[in-house]
C-alpha cells in the first residue's frame, strides 16, 4: 500500500467512526476482521473514492458496510 492510499484509509476510519459514533479501532475491526471492506473496496477505489466530499466517502462506505450486513 502507498502512503497516500494508507492516510486515505485512515481518513476514512476516522471519518466514519465520527460518524457512527464508534471508537476508530471498533471501525477498523468491522472493516478488516468483520469484512474485507478496506481491503476488497476502499484501498483498491482510492483513485475513485479520494476525489469526492467527505459526506459522501463516509456515507458510500456506511452504506457498503450495511451491505456486508457488518453493521444494522
């Protein structure tokens, strides 16, 4: 993984932690060790995902992970 593509993640854990109300690490597990989301959707979308607003990386990913059924 590229520097870039590590901060994006970061970004978007701490995004959608804030968003969720949930402790980054919790948010970390659900996409990494509840799913592959970081790995099979966000890092491999960076060129995509990176060049849209914050609000809508933090709710594509919500949405991804209600999908994956990782959250209610």
């Amino acid at each position: 993984m590229e520097t870039k593509e590590l901060e994006f993640s970061v970004f978007c854990i701490e995004s959608v932690s804030e968003k969720l109300g949930l402790d980054g690490e919790e948010v970390y597990r659900l996409l990494t060790e509840q799913s592959k989301i970081l790995e099979e959707y966000i890092i491999p979308n960076y060129d995509i995902l990176h060049t849209q607003s914050k609000e809508y990386i933090v709710e594509d990913i919500i949405e991804y992970m209600r999908q994956e059924e990782v959250i209610p």
